[in-house]
C-alpha cells in the first residue's frame, strides 16, 4: 500500500469504504466550528463572572 500524499482524502476513502463515509464527514464538520464556539462562549461567561466578583 503505497503512503498517500494526503492523508485527509485516503481517510475519507476509508471511512467511505467502511459505509459510513457521510456521516463521519458530516460530523467533521459540524464538530470543529461548534468546539471552537464553546470555547470562545465559555471564557466570555467566565471574563464576565470574574469581572463582576471582582466589582462586587
């Protein structure tokens, strides 16, 4: 088996073999954006709680 130059597609090409292809690229997908976003909301509620104790 020769080594792919990109491992991305050959993944996809396993996954796809293994039938669930779409799913796990549509999960992919969908999960990255949403880690990030909760990450970012979480620190803001977390600025925001430390900044009103702080205050108070």
């Amino acid at each position: 088996m020769p080594t792919p130059k990109l491992p991305f597609t050959s993944q996809l090409r396993t996954d796809f073999s293994l039938n669930k292809g779409s799913k796990t690229l549509l999960t992919s997908v969908q999960v990255w954006p949403w880690q990030r976003v909760n990450g970012l909301s979480q620190g803001i509620i977390l600025l925001y709680s430390w900044n009103f104790v702080n205050t108070v």
